[in-house]
C-alpha cells in the first residue's frame, strides 16, 4: 500500500492461485469479497496523511500493479521469467513467508538467495517475518509448521547472499496478543541493500 507511492509498477506474487485469484478480484474493484478500506486508512494515517485519502490511494494502487504472479520460493527461478527486468526488480518486498514455508534454517536461507535473484545490484530488500515461531493454525485443525527463527540467524542469512544490514526493528508482542493460533514471539522488520 505505501510501495505504490513510490514506484509505478508492482508486481505482486504467491504460491496458491485462490490468493492470487484474492488479489485478481480486488484490482477489479467492486469484486473482492473482503474490504481493506480500515486498512488503506490506517497506511494513510501511518504516512502523515488524512485517512480520507484512501480511496485515491486505492486508486493508485490499482493503476500501478501489473501483475499477480505464481512464485515458488523453493525454486531457483522462482517466477516465471520474462517479467522482471533483466538486471532485476528495484525493490523486494517479503513478508511472513520464508520462515513459514521452510522447514529449517537451510530451507530458509536457501529460499532468501532464490528470491535474491529476482533483486537488481544495489537494489531494497525489506524482509518481514516471524520469530521464535514453529507454527501457525491456517484454520480449524490446520496445523502448518514454521521454522523458529531468531534476529541473529536473519541476520546471518542476510549476510550470507551479500545484504548489507541498513536497518532492523524488532517488534515484541506483548501477552495480549499471544492468543493461541501461533507461539510468535517477535516480529523482524528487516531492510537491506544487495551489494
Ligand atoms: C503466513 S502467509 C503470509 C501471507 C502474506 N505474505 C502476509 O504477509 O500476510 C505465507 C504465504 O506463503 C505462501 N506460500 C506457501 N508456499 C510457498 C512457496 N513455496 N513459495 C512462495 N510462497 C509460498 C502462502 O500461499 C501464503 O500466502
């Protein structure tokens, strides 16, 4: 929602075609099934802005996104090519995914340098995801493994595909929040340069 301020083309991605196809019907206003409007408020609010400005930025947001593609993070390729410039994207954006769709931290580390090739040199990672997490309920009786991380192995994932560290907040979320359908115990907001 703030990324479609700044660049003027978007690509958004994920692994199952009923949350793309979620996404697919939100850029065709009218047909999505959820309403992100106290979301867009709170992004234009969290910008300095009035949170009756989220219409226009839904507006934006929806002139800038080109695509909603398949992404397989375990893959080395893990978008389709020909999308991307060849040098890469300006910017990458993932959140909560890796840790939650990897087994161990090699599974972890191995998928951040696949995600890696889709970044230009010199180009913006900001990785956002779970700590000290190995599972979270995807719904009733659903139970989906997650590998616990903590902030010093993100760090060593980063530096081991050539990230320089810029910034890292961590957020600890109090007992209130610890309700059950996850054992998070942080959360890593991570930004990165790839050198
Ligand atoms: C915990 S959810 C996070 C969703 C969203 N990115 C967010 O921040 O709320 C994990 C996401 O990883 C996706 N996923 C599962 N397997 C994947 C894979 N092999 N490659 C990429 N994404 C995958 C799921 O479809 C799901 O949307």
């Amino acid at each position: 929602m703030s990324g479609c301020e700044r660049f003027d083309r978007v690509i958004l991605s994920d692994f199952l075609e009923v949350n793309r196809r979620e996404l697919q019907n939100w850029l065709q206003e009218g047909k999505s099934s959820i309403d992100w409007t106290s979301y867009f408020k709170y992004v234009c609010e969290l910008e300095g802005r009035s949170s009756s400005a989220w219409a226009e930025k839904a507006t934006r947001l929806r002139s800038v996104v080109s695509n909603v593609l398949p992404l397989d993070v375990h893959q080395s390729c893990p978008l389709s090519p020909g999308f991307l410039p060849p040098s890469g994207a300006d910017c990458l954006v993932s959140s909560f995914c890796l840790e939650s769709v990897s087994h161990d931290l090699l599974s972890f580390t191995n998928a951040l340098g696949h995600i890696s090739s889709l970044l230009k040199k010199g180009g913006y990672l900001l990785l956002i995801g779970a700590l000290g997490e190995s599972f979270y309920m995807g719904g009733p009786g659903l139970y989906i493994p997650v590998v616990p991380l903590d902030e010093s192995q993100v760090c060593a994932s980063l530096k081991a595909h050539g990230y320089e560290l810029l910034q890292l907040c961590i957020y600890h979320l109090p007992p209130d929040m610890k309700v059950g359908v996850d054992d998070v115990t942080g959360v890593f907001f991570a930004k990165a340069k790839k050198a």
